[in-house]
C-alpha cells in the first residue's frame, strides 16, 4: 500500500517549507551558553520570560509535538509531507528575555545548536540565524559570524517583544548586515508573553486564548510594516527583501490600500519613501501562507491571493506547532483555482527568489 506521501501530488514537484519550528530544551541549550548564564538557565525554576498562564493545548487535548533531532526534521516533515527544502527556524523568543546580555549570549547558543544538531546532517535543510534585537550592534556580529555557515538562508527576527518598532533606525545594523551578507530577513511574531508588551491596556482584558491568537501575529506585522515604511527601510537597504511569517495573508491587502491612502495625505511623515507604500510592499516584502484562511466561499481566498499576487506568496506549514498547515491544504486550493505555473512559484519559486535558494 502506497503511504501518504506516495499518494501525494506533491511528490511531482519540488516545494519549500519558508517555517518550520524547533523546540529546543533549556537544559540543552544551557550547556552552548556561558557562566554565570549556563547554570541559571539549568536552575529548574528559570524560565526566560513571564508565561502568559493561557492553556494553549486545551487541557491536553492538543498534542505538543516536537523535532527533537535532524532525522526526526527529515523523516516528519521531508518524507512525511514531501518538503524537498525546509528553512528551519530555532524559535526562540529572545526579544522577549529581560537581561540584555543573557539575550545575547543565548543568540549565539541558538545559532550554534541549529548548526550543530540539524543543518550539518542534511545537504536540503536550510536556517535562519536568530538575532537578539536588544543590542543591535551584538546582532549584526552574530550575522557576520554565521553568514558563511552551512545552509543558513536568512535571518530571524522576532517581532513581539521587540523593545522599539523595528522600523527604527536603532536596528538599521541589523539590516545592514542582513544586506551585506546577503540575506534575506524573517519576521516572526508570538502569540505568548510578549503579546502584552507590545499593544495597549485593552488587550490585557482578553480572557480567550483563541482572541489572543488571532490577533497577536497580524498586529505584530502591522506595527513592524508601518514602523519600517515611515523610517524608509526598503528604501536605505534596496537589495534587502523581508518575509512575514505566521499570520497568513489576509491582512496584507488591507495594509496596502491603507498606507496608500495615509502616505498620500501626510508624505512628510515617511520622507525617505519614493514611490507608493503598495509598491515597496510589492517589491521588498514577501508573506508566508500560514495559517491559510479558512472563508466559507473558497473563492474569496483566491481573490485575496490574486490582490497579493503569487509572486508575494510562499508555502509555509508552522511545523510542528498544533495549528500548523498541512502543505496539502495550500497545495489544494492552488491546483483548484490557478495555473500550474502560479502553483509552482507558490510551492517552490517564491521562496527560492525571496531567500536567493541555490536549489
């Protein structure tokens, strides 16, 4: 009997995971840091930030499943859903740990742990480089560090938590180096703590973790996108191209329209902009696919796709997160309504033109 990938029309086409997601254990991790934050982080009571106390798996009834090493990546997510390339992310949300400098040197135990236990075992893994976005400066170090490093694609920026809109040009060393080095930037927003640091008092009052969730990626996206077109980020790093991970895309059209509309009647408060926001947005921005909208008429999906454009578009599961998209769900919805050059560049093409894929 054939399995479920056999089965899979996937298996004709080469495909992209842009976001797959590790879980990697403190007391691992601890023994990549340094004194004094090695044993601080094995103290059995350390947690790296404030949990927000909501019951994410509902009782236990959602399983938390994890990629405890590079052959559980390749068996899972490659054979299993017929990912020819996953960009591996190590999530961890160091924007959000209080100490600067224990951030930092966590950053550089992230980075070599990916290295170490997953991107040196398989020639088609491909990672991000996570950065602490408290020091900058620290953070441009480390992309000049690991740049040249077996299979690193882009860098990995969490956007919830971040101590300043990340528009600012507080982190324009981090772009910088991005763009020096070639690659290609990620944002990726959390759900979690740091989701009460960023907005106003109101969201506090939130008492469902399911409001939470659907709110906290789209607003992180917007506040980042906004910050960085009114201090003209595309526009001082021109061969720098950014990607928005898990929040979907439904959001994207409304950004577009609204900033066109704002940046037509106050210019003068993004100066360094040259063309229109949809234009920069088009150009410098891509957006990753998960969480795929679920609309009662499938159809009004595809009009979302098309305002977006399947050039803007890439495919991305969340793997192993509980709400992760199966690649089939994407995959479905495209052999439906477009052609098969247009589900190509979504499976595949984007990403490899997005994070400059030698595949």
């Amino acid at each position: 009997m054939a399995t479920q990938a056999e089965q899979s029309p996937l298996t004709k086409h080469t495909v992209v995971d842009a976001d797959l997601h590790l879980r990697i254990p403190l007391e691992d991790l601890a023994d990549y840091c340094d004194e004094p934050y090695r044993s601080s982080i094995k103290n059995p009571t350390y947690t790296p930030v404030n949990r927000s106390g909501w019951d994410r798996y509902m009782g236990g009834n959602i399983k938390k499943e994890s990629l405890p090493d590079a052959e559980t990546v390749n068996e899972k997510v490659c054979e299993g859903f017929n990912i020819d390339y996953p960009i591996i992310n190590a999530f961890p949300v160091l924007a959000s740990v209080p100490e600067s400098d224990k951030a930092v040197n966590m950053m550089y135990a992230y980075n070599d742990y990916l290295m170490e236990h997953y991107l040196d075992h398989y020639d088609h893994f491909r990672g991000l480089v996570s950065v602490a976005t408290q020091k900058p400066e620290k953070a441009a170090e480390e992309i000049d560090r690991m740049a040249d490093e077996k299979g690193i694609v882009g860098v990995y920026v969490l956007n919830s938590g971040a101590h300043l809109p990340l528009g600012n040009p507080d982190f324009d060393p981090i772009y910088r180096a991005a763009e020096d080095n070639g690659l290609h930037v990620a944002f990726h927003a959390s759900a979690g703590a740091p989701f009460a640091r960023d907005f106003p008092i109101q969201d506090n009052a939130i008492d469902r973790f399911a409001a939470t969730h659907v709110l906290a990626h789209p607003w992180a996206h917007m506040l980042t996108l906004s910050s960085m077109l009114v201090n003209g980020v595309p526009e001082k790093f021109p061969d720098l191209n950014f990607t928005f991970l898990e929040a979907g895309i439904s959001w994207v059209p409304y950004m577009m329209f609204r900033w066109n509309k704002e940046y037509g009647m106050r210019r003068r408060e993004a100066p360094l902009l040259e063309k229109s926001p949809e234009e920069y947005i088009r150009e410098s921005f891509y957006f990753a696919s998960q969480p795929l909208g679920e609309p009662n008429d499938p159809a009004h999906l595809k009009s979302i796709i098309d305002i977006l454009g399947t050039d803007r578009l890439m495919l991305a599961t969340d793997y192993p997160h509980w709400d992760f998209d199966h690649p089939d769900a994407l995959d479905n919805h495209m052999k439906r309504f477009y052609a098969a050059e247009d589900r190509e560049r979504v499976l595949s093409g984007t990403a490899k033109e997005a994070f400059d894929l030698d595949i």
